[in-house]
C-alpha cells in the first residue's frame, strides 16, 4: 500500500508541474523574470567579489590601478620597449594564488609560460593584462572571475568563482 500512495504523489506532482499556474499564460512571459533574478544574482556576487578584491588590497597595502573590465594591476618594475601587442609571442614566469594565499600555480624555472597574444587559449584576464606591459616588466595583478576561470573554476586547482592574484614577469617576447 505504502507503495501505491507514493506512485500516486509522484504522478500527482508530475501532473500539478506540468499545468500552468495561470491560464493562458506561457513560459515565454515568465522568462524576464528569471532574467532579471540572475541579473541581480550576477550583480550582487560581482559586488561581493570586488569588496573581497578590496579587503585582500588593504590587506597587503595595495593601491593598484583599475581597468573597465574589473582588472587591477601594478607594476613593480617597469620593462623596456614598446608595449606588447595583440599576436604577438610573448614568454612570462608567473606564480597564481588565490586570495586566500595559497599558491595554485607556477612557471618552473627556466620554462616559461609561452602565448600568443589574443589567439590562445590563456585566460582573457592574463591576455588582458601583458597589453598592458612591456618586456622586462615586473607586475602583480589581480585578476576577478569573470576574466579568469568563471563559475565552474578549472575542475583541478581553481574553485567556482576564484579571484586570481598573479605575480608576473614578461621574460620575452619571442
């Protein structure tokens, strides 16, 4: 018996989620509403990832300069020559943390991580950020979410919606 009355509320609810809850009224009107809930939700945890980008600044004592798309960057050592450009083959040792610190991430020495400028697969907040260098420099940039490895993190290192922080060194172009 028990058997029959939980077949009979599975089909109950399985009936109940197919009927509209108005007459008439199709999916395609509720639609907005769900696009405005992520919306504001995308809206809020980018404000929620900014004041842990600036708590993780004061911290350290960092006064970093900004780009419209959300990435920080300072340059600890300015490089020589013009600024790298798009396709252009570049060679830089690097070191990725997560703000909490922890080290995710490395060049080994002697074996640069090597790129073409806006034709690889590099994350775009990194490909964003050598644009701004020149070879030779030294930098630390911060590097959000959505320029990074997004909502799903990498599967392996990086967790859904890390915050990257990346020393940098542009060792080459090549």
């Amino acid at each position: 018996m028990p058997e029959r009355l939980t077949l009979l509320i599975i089909i109950g609810l399985a009936i109940i989620s197919c009927h509209s809850p108005e007459k008439g009224k199709s999916n395609q009107i509720l639609e907005p509403d769900l696009y405005d809930t992520f919306v504001a939700y995308n809206q809020r945890m980018t404000e929620y990832e900014n004041q842990l980008i600036e708590d993780y600044m004061a911290r350290y004592h960092l006064s970093m300069n900004q780009t419209g798309t959300g990435l920080r960057y300072k340059i600890l050592r300015e490089g020589e020559g013009p600024r790298i450009r798009e396709g252009q083959e570049i060679a830089l040792d690097y070191k990725m943390y997560l703000l909490t610190g922890d080290l995710v991430r490395e060049s080994k020495p002697g074996n640069p991580l090597r790129f073409t400028v806006g034709k690889s697969d590099i994350i775009s907040g990194l490909d964003e950020a050598v644009r701004l260098f020149r070879k030779g420099t030294i930098a630390k940039i911060i590097i959000p979410s959505h320029l990074a490895y997004g909502a799903t993190g990498d599967q392996q290192y990086i967790p859904p919606r890390a915050t990257l922080v990346l020393d940098i060194k542009i060792v080459e172009p090549y």
